[in-house]
C-alpha cells in the first residue's frame, strides 16, 4: 500500500484514477460485492427455472424450457395470491404513509422532551419481526389478547379478529404498517424540518390555504424523500413473510396468504425448486415494472412542477 | 453419486465435490464427531446431557456427540435447506416421521436394513420395538403397523431407515379437581344421565359423545359457579387442535376419518389407492363434520383456526378450559408451577374415540413424535459408532432414565416394566393409546398434500364452506398431484 | 473552505402544552413495545393474566432464563450461548453495515459526481438487488457458502448483510452528495486540490450527518434479519434473532417472558446506537432535501 502511496502522481494508482476510470473505479467494489452476493446466486436461480429440477430428488434436471413460467403464470393460485399482496402492500404501505406523515407533523416542531418522545415512536421499527409477529397474534387472541378484552369491555363479548378473512387482513396490516410508518415518518420529518421557516411567514402574510401551503411548500421539500420511502417500503412490504406466517399462517384458508409465503411454501415445503426460481423472478418483474411506473409517474410530475 | 450429479447440475466442479468428501471420510479412529441436527426441546437436550454424562463407545473410539440445536419452528427449513445444498454437515438427523420420503428420495436419509439384520442386536431392538413405532419412524415405502406386527422382522420387501428418538400420542389432560367434585358430577348426571369422569377407569369409557357433554357441560360465563368457587372468566368444558399451521388439525380429523371407518389416500397401496371417492367419501364427509361439530364447545380461538396444540396446552394451564386432547410431548409444563395454574389439579387419560356398535371405542389416533436416522455420506466408520449410539439410547436403562426425565421409550419391553406407569402420570394413556396409532402420508410429497389439505380444514372450521366442499377439494388435489407424481394410477 | 449546508435550519418552537399531547400519542403509539417490555417481568400467568396486569409483582426470572437454561438430569443450570449470540448480533451488524457504508460512500460519490453510461440503469439494478423475497437465492448461496468455505464463518454472513445493505446505503448517500455544490469542488481542483482532498477534506465532512444517518437506518434494517442467519450461521456465528425463535414452541407454545427478555435486552443497544445520533439522524437524512 504504501508503494502504492508514493506513486500517487503517476504509476499504477494514478492510471487507475484518471478522470475517465474514476467512475467505474469508484462504483466497481460495491457492484462487485452486489454481483458476488446477490446477483450471481440470481442467476443461478434463473438458470434453475428452466430445468425440472426438484432439490429433494435424484433424478437428473432436464431442460424444459418455459414450462414453469407458463405453470405458474396460469394457476389460479398465484393470481390471487398475487392480488392478497396487492391488498395487504396497497393498504399497509398507505396506512403507513398517513400515519408516518401525522406522526412527522406531530414532531415538526422543537418542544420538551422531543428527543425522548421521538424515540418512543421510533422504537417499533427496531423490534425484529418474530416478535411483532408474536406479540400481535397473543394481542389478537380471543382470551387473552388485549385487543378481544378492550373489544370486551364495551360489547361483554370475546372478540376473533382472525375469525374472519377481512379481519385477517386488517390486523396483518395493523403489525405491519404500525411497525414501518415510524420509518416513513423520520424520512417527512426529515423533509418538513428543512423548509425555510421564511417560506411559512410569506405564506402567512398571503393568507395562503393549509393544502395550499402544504402543496406548494411542504410538499416539494418532502417529495424526494416521500419517492425514497414509498419505494423502499413497497419493495419491502411485497416480501412481507414473518408477521403474515406467525400471525395467520396464511389463513383464515388462503385469505392472507401473500406471494412470499407462497413462494417460501412452493420453495421450502413443496421442494418444487425450479417452480418457485420461475415464480421469484415473475415477482421481481411485477416489482420492477411497478418501481418503473412509480419512477416514472415521479419524473413527469417533476417535469409538470418545474 | 447422486450427490456428484446433482453438483454438476447446479454447475459445481466435481473436483470440488471429490476433495470435500475425502476430507469429510478422513476421521481419526480415536475420535469421531457426530453431528446431529435435533430441535431444542427436552427430549433432545436430555439426549446430550445423557449422552454426555453415560455414552462409552463399545469400540474404544473417543466420540463427541455434537447437537445442532435448532428451534422448533425453523427446525424443518434448517434441515431441508443443508441437506437439499449437499453441504453435508450432520452425520444423524432428528426428522419427522413424514419427512422420510422427501429426504430418502433424495439420497439423504441412510438405508439401514442390510445393518439392522447383520447385527443381532439391532435385530433385537428392532422386534422389541412397538409396530406402530416401527411402522410410522422406519419403514419407507411406508408398511402399515398391521403388517408390521404380522411378519417377522426383518418384514419382507420392507426398507428401514430410522429410530425412535422420542414417541408420541395425544391422550387427554383434564381437570381432577372439575371432573372428580361431587357437585359438578351430580349436575352432570342429571342433565346427561351418564357419569363424570373422574378417574382413569371412567376416562376409559368415554367416547365422543360424551366429550360434546362434558363441552356443553363446563361451559360456563364469567361468574358462573365453577366446582367449588366462580369462573373468573369464560370457562370452557373441552378442547382439541384446530390450527392451521403444519399438521395442527389433519392429526386430530385423521382420527376423526379413521375410527368412523373412512380413509386417507393408502401410500401402501400405491399405485392402485385413490384419493377421490376415498377422500372424500360420505363416510370421511361425516366424520368430518363430527369433529367440527364439538368446536362449537370449545374456546373462542377456534373460529380463528388458529387452536394448535400449544394455544389449547396454554389455555389448559391458564385454567380456562377442563379438558383437552394433546401430545404427551407437551405434558411435562402442566406439572410445572412455573408455567401451570393447574399443576396440581391435573390428570390423564385416554383420549376419547369413537362407539362401535358392539360398545368398544376406537382410538385410532396420528402417531406423533420423532425418529432419528443416520445420513448417507458418512463413512463406514462413522456408521458403525452412529449405530452404536443407537444402541446405547435404545438401551433399557437409557430408556428408562429418559421417561423418568419426561421422555417415552418405543421398547416394548420397557413399557412393560411395572415401574413404567408410574413414571409419569400420562405413561399409562400414552402406552394405552400406542396400540391405536397410525400415521399421515410419507411420501415426497407429503408437505403438498398436506398444505392444501391444512388449508381447506381451515376454511371449514373458520365456517367459510361446509366438511363436504373441503374433502372435495382435498381429494381433487390430492388424486391430481399423486397422479402427477406416478403414485396413482 | 466553503460551509454551505452546515447552518443549522431553524425548526417551529412548541410549548409544554403540546408536549403533552405528543406524549399522550406516542405513549399510545408505544405502548405494544411497552407491553413487551412489562411482560419480560412477568410470569408466565401474569403475563397471559385476564384481565391483564398492569400492576404486578415483577420477576427477574425471566432474565436469568435468558443467560442460564436448567439443565434436566442434574440440578446445575447451564450457561446458554446468548452472551456469543448477543456480541454476534452487534458484531456482525456492525461491521456489515459499516462495510456498505464505506463502499456506499464511494459509489455514491462516483454516481454523483462522475455519472458512467446508463447511470440511472446501474442504480435501478442495484435496487433490484433488494426485491425478491431471500427464501428464492438461499440454496444457490448456501452452496456458494459451501464452495467457499464461508459457510458459518463470521464473513460470509457479514458480506452477504453488507450486500443487503449496499442498496440503501448507495440511493441515500447520493441523495447527500447531489446536494452539494459540485461548482465550490471545481474551483477548489483549480486551485490545485487533488480528488483525494477534494473528497476526504471537502465533500465527507459536510455529509457527516447523512453517514451516521444512514449507518442508524442500516443498523435498524440489519440488526433484526433472520433467515439467513437462520440458514447460513453456524453454531458459533448465531445472532440473537434465531436465539428468539428458541422461545417459539417445544415442549411449550411461546415462552412470552423469555421472548420478551430476549427482545427487551436487544432492544437497548440499538436504542442506545439510534439516541445518541438522533440529532444527526434528523439533521442527516435533512440534509438530503435541501434544495440547491
């Protein structure tokens, strides 16, 4: 290294970061780390899809071509499973959006006790999923669950939120939004604590209306980190797992079974290996268009404003 | 082989492969490491203290008994992911008896019988073993208990490949203090005309119908009498599985199907067996609506479909409920005042069955439990000390030790011993019920079949459609997918 | 030096009063956390007590469940592997997302200020990395695992959670460096800096705020993640969220007390970690949106 050091005015290092190499010089590590640990088992992956290959069998894999993706393209199953998901990613990540922004409102301001208030809310975020999931369906349970008891203490009876396919959704939702929108919120909060404070008083002496000065200046302070959050936690919610598989497994019958527990089941349980590698990667293309569109519909909006 | 062609496959060099095997076979004759994949539970965790404190290799090797504990919930996927990635990490495997077919089919799980009648003394534990044990944690293709119990060991055209590591049933846990007080017993016989059971002997007599009794009878509201004080919340008579998850409802229908004289899709007689008109039979139909039927005495969790056999085990040591069916497995908390309201208050018995007309009851239950079997890549050594462990725990006096820890012996030779009852408290129902069991598929695609079915249980005992549309599309599946798989003709 | 950006913007003052409220809701928005948090004190009957127990006679039982586990044929208690598990869990996430925060950092920097060809494609495949549910590549890097020699080792597991955090790191950390004022750093190259100093000296220190951002949101993404640590660690490499699972079922359903121990424990360090930079955390992921 320290050979290298010394030849910083030419040699070696300084080919290496010619202006026109800096670039993909300073890309390349993090690409490569991607490539080696996610991109590469990919393709294997994708490779598997086009084999009848089973990881629980002996037989020898033989090339089938697109039979799986053509498999898995007209089963009913997927479909609904894929319309589960889009309720279940639909309402959490809007609930979490609303409840994220109120909460960011409520701590848009300095007061007393801020720093400790804001981590009492951001503390849901920090809890891994096999305890949210845990603890939501003990809260859930008709006995000895909080939400039956509180439910109990106005109608005098025991209350099933899981009894039914809706209830199902919504209490999955509940975990699952309550725990991400403290994240959606940092990232408004974040937006809303950067607008000039002028900005506000000029609004004021114009007489502007709240949704007029929310959308012409709170929200283009907001808008790049809203794009970033909606993003992530779409792409996050679509692989919602642990809280739907220890809360409902899935049930009441199929009702909120989402595509990655399908997939874990298709993967893990039924060892239909290349079956699950063609489903995966329709799942990455539904998610690519979706961010594609998102991105999209972003970009001419700014295009619009600007 | 199949391990070199199934590298290949996934575009791996067999060089590789080759200097990963000669580096696994190479082990020291004075020490050998076996490493076995168990779920972290009692019955495991005794297996390696035991081991530990009493294992002397008969063949002078210094042998290290290395558990993998894994939890329960994560125990399958554990297991499925190393062995289906070829890694070869563990040289013997605690498994669920329906797991044999997936992981025999895949090369996995190692063929014992040429060893098993080589060696006189696995020949021994092999016939003191029960059937049922033998039938449902050994065979695969999988021989049913009866043909067990009629042939000989070694039976013929039979492959056997695992041990019990610790057998199971479901019997009833109950209340002694509800079902032997006077005041509830006089109540009850005069509503039902029948009598309370009380003691082992009653328990011994009660069948489903007077299950429903015992659910319509104890079912109390907050401040309801209750035995000698007052329900202190809902109170319920009785309770058993009907969740979702894994196998939490098929173990207790199954009983239901079987001892109303209805079937499963029989795995013996493959290919000729059928699922539609079996499955789904008027027979299977009704027994399905029987079990059904007693949920509407039990607690409100059951329209959730989510009252597995441990939301029933807590709901009985939290005292909200007098009687249930579960696993012996999971008996050892209800003793224990740390964790049990009703410590002290409880009892056990058979778990109740189905009248005949000749006024016997069946019993037919699903067997529960685990065996352990040895893998396919260790080396003739490692074999040899894997079965000398299997020797030393299916030993009496390991056995024995191991029930007096919570544990149950498959010998039926310890079972026999008249300090075995008493042992612990449920040693008499559970040896009771082993003559009654049977077992769930094993085929390799047991966890399909038993998905869908899970699944459609749960629509009908969350009342979205009746027993009849279930089976339907239970046997429809199932005759589709075993047709598939070349297991229906 | 320039100092754009670093003037401290000037948020709305509140009073007492509206402490008050904020309190009333966040201790409501808490208050499952809360729940946990009491039930770690609990016994098992407490715990699952109706109606519930808010008043109770709290137990320290738990806790010791979590470092000592009773042994069955003797009366010794055993140590359990937590303290391994726990020093796992901070070491693994750690490093892992320091790691992503490092070569983040750097291609960050080299999307921002020397944009290659099909930039936006470079990022957008670098998102992507992020979607498919982890269950679908487990085999494939298991055997990868395997091959290597990674397998239960301490960097397999750290690389693949430094690739799982590169994605995040990378989108977050450009937001900062777009923000900054490329024209100061050209004039700064004039005046005959060089890139390192350019980088290291000028553009670093004025995104501080956003790394220690980012390294919170990594810490909180990664400090919890289970199924590969599930399926990749091996004995002496487990984090403390497969030591969770122990608490889910075996000879008892959920062992909630032990569970709540375990989760209450864990909490503190990432509490700890996220309240100590909340000021850059805010300030941080601020910075991003200031507009030009």
């Amino acid at each position: 290294m320290a050979a290298v050091r010394s030849q910083e005015e030419g040699g070696f290092f300084a080919w290496m970061m010619a202006p026109e190499r800096r670039g993909p010089m300073l890309v390349a590590p993090a690409l490569i780390v991607l490539f080696v640990m996610n991109i590469f088992p990919l393709l294997w992956s994708f490779g598997l899809s086009f084999f009848n290959y089973r990881a629980n069998r002996q037989d020898i894999p033989d090339f089938v071509g697109l039979r799986f993706y053509e498999r898995v393209l007209t089963d009913p199953d997927v479909w609904e499973r894929f319309q589960t998901t889009a309720l279940i990613v639909g309402s959490s990540v809007l609930v979490q959006l609303i409840l994220g922004f109120l909460l960011a409102l409520m701590f848009a301001n300095q007061f007393p006790l801020r720093r400790v208030l804001l981590m009492l809310v951001l503390a849901p975020m920090m809890l891994s999923f096999v305890s949210v999931g845990v603890f939501f369906k003990l809260y859930y349970e008709p006995t000895f669950g909080l939400l039956s008891q509180a439910v109990r203490v106005f109608t005098g009876s025991t209350y099933a939120i899981l009894g039914s396919p809706t209830g199902a959704i919504i209490a999955i939702v509940i975990a699952d939004a309550w725990m991400w929108a403290p994240f959606v919120m940092l990232l408004v909060l974040a937006g809303l604590v950067s607008v000039p404070k002028y900005l506000y008083e000029a609004a004021e002496i114009d007489r502007a209306s709240w949704w007029r000065r929310f959308r012409t200046i709170t929200f283009p302070y907001i808008r790049s980190l809203l794009l970033l959050a909606v993003l992530f936690r779409t792409i996050e919610t679509f692989k919602l797992f642990d809280i739907v598989y220890i809360i409902t497994e899935g049930g009441p019958g199929t009702a909120t079974e989402t595509i990655a527990v399908y997939t874990y089941r298709v993967a893990f349980q039924f060892f239909r290996t290349s079956q699950s590698s063609a489903l995966a990667y329709i799942i990455l293309f539904v998610v690519i268009v979706l961010t594609n569109l998102y991105l999209y519909a972003v970009k001419q909006r700014e295009r619009e404003v600007s | 082989m199949r391990l070199i062609r199934d590298r290949l496959v996934l575009g791996v060099s067999a060089a590789s492969l080759a200097a990963g095997l000669l580096a696994g076979g190479v082990a020291e004759a004075a020490d050998i490491r076996i490493t076995m994949a168990a779920p972290d539970w009692p019955p495991t965790r005794f297996m390696k203290e035991e081991f530990d404190r009493s294992y002397q290799s008969p063949d002078g090797h210094n042998t290290v008994l290395d558990m993998d504990f894994i939890p329960w919930p994560s125990f399958y996927e554990r297991v499925a992911a190393s062995l289906a990635s070829g890694e070869q990490k563990y040289q013997m495997i605690v498994t669920d008896s329906q797991w044999l077919g997936a992981f025999v089919e895949g090369g996995y799980y190692l063929d014992l019988t040429d060893m098993m009648i080589a060696d006189p003394e696995l020949t021994a534990i092999m016939e003191d073993l029960h059937p049922a044990l033998v039938s449902a944690y050994s065979t695969y293709p999988h021989k049913t208990k009866d043909f067990i119990a009629e042939n000989e060991f070694p039976a013929p055209d039979t492959r056997y490949f695992g041990f019990p590591q610790f057998p199971d049933t479901y019997v009833t846990f109950y209340r002694e203090d509800l079902f032997c007080h006077e005041g509830e017993a006089a109540a009850f016989e005069e509503r039902f005309g029948q009598t309370l059971p009380c003691t082992y002997e009653d328990w011994q007599d009660v069948d489903w119908d007077t299950f429903r009794n015992i659910g319509e009878h104890f079912q109390r509201a907050a401040g309801d009498p209750l035995g000698d004080g007052v329900a202190d919340d809902d109170f319920f008579g009785i309770a058993y599985q009907a969740g979702k998850g894994y196998d939490f409802s098929t173990m207790q229908i199954n009983a239901f199907i079987w001892q109303h004289g209805g079937g499963i899709w029989d795995e013996t007689e493959a290919p000729n067996a059928q699922a539609e008109g079996v499955v789904n039979s008027d027979i299977a139909v009704e027994a399905f609506e029987h079990y059904l039927d007693l949920l509407q005495f039990m607690p409100p969790v059951a329209q959730t479909g989510q009252m597995d056999i441990f939301v029933i085990q807590d709901l009985y040591m939290q005292g909200k409920v007098a009687a249930i069916v579960d696993w012996v497995g999971l008996g050892e908390p209800v003793l224990d005042p740390n964790t049990s309201l009703v410590h002290d208050k409880s009892a056990f018995g058979p778990a109740p069955g189905l009248r005949q007309e000749d006024g016997t009851i069946d019993r037919t239950g699903n067997i529960g439990g685990q065996p352990f079997v040895l893998t396919t890549w260790n080396s003739d050594e490692v074999v040899q000390e894997g079965l000398n462990v299997v020797k030393w725990w299916l030993n009496p006096e390991t056995q024995k030790n191991f029930v007096a820890n919570g544990g149950q012996s498959g010998l039926m030779s310890v079972m026999a011993d008249p300090e075995y009852n008493d042992l612990r408290p449920w040693n008499r129902a559970h040896v009771e019920m082993l003559d009654w069991q049977r077992d769930v598929w094993h085929v390799p695609d047991f966890f399909e079949l038993l998905t869908q079915q899970q699944e459609e249980f749960d629509r009908a005992i969350t009342g979205q459609i009746d027993a009849r549309t279930a089976l339907d599309s239970v046997a429809r599946f199932q005759q589709m997918l075993l047709e598939d798989a070349g297991l229906i003709e | 030096m320039a100092r754009i950006g670093s003037r401290p913007r000037e948020i709305g003052k509140a009073g007492w009063g509206w402490t008050a409220f904020t309190s009333v809701v966040s201790l409501i928005y808490f208050f499952p956390v809360l729940w946990i948090i009491l039930t770690a004190f609990k016994t098992r009957s407490d715990a699952l007590a109706v109606p519930p127990k808010f008043f109770f006679t709290p137990t320290l039982q738990n806790f010791t469940n979590v470092f000592f586990r009773e042994s069955i044929t003797a009366q010794a208690a055993q140590a359990t592997e937590f303290p391994l598990y726990f020093f796992n869990s901070i070491f693994i996430a750690g490093t892992s997302v320091f790691l992503a925060l490092i070569l983040g950092t750097l291609a960050a920097y080299g999307f921002s200020r020397y944009p290659l060809r099909g930039n936006d494609t470079y990022l957008f495949v670098i998102l992507t990395t992020r979607m498919l549910p982890p269950i679908v590549v487990i085999i494939p890097i298991f055997l990868m695992f395997r091959l290597t020699g990674l397998a239960g080792s301490y960097w397999g597991i750290i690389l693949l959670y430094t690739a799982f955090n590169i994605p995040f790191s990378v989108w977050l950390v450009k937001s900062f460096f777009d923000e900054l004022n490329p024209e100061i750093e050209d004039a700064a190259r004039m005046d005959g800096a060089g890139e390192k100093r350019v980088f290291f000296a000028m553009c670093l220190p004025q995104i501080l705020a956003g790394l220690a951002a980012t390294f919170v949101f990594g810490m909180i993404l990664t400090w919890n993640e289970f199924i590969f640590a599930l399926l990749l660690t091996g004995v002496e490499t487990r984090t403390v969220p497969v030591a969770m699972a122990r608490t889910m079922g075996g000879e008892i359903g959920v062992d909630y007390g032990l569970l709540a121990a375990i989760v209450t424990l864990f909490l503190i360090p990432i509490f700890v970690v996220t309240y100590i930079l909340q000021n850059q955390l805010l300030r941080g992921v601020t910075f991003g949106t200031v507009k030009k």
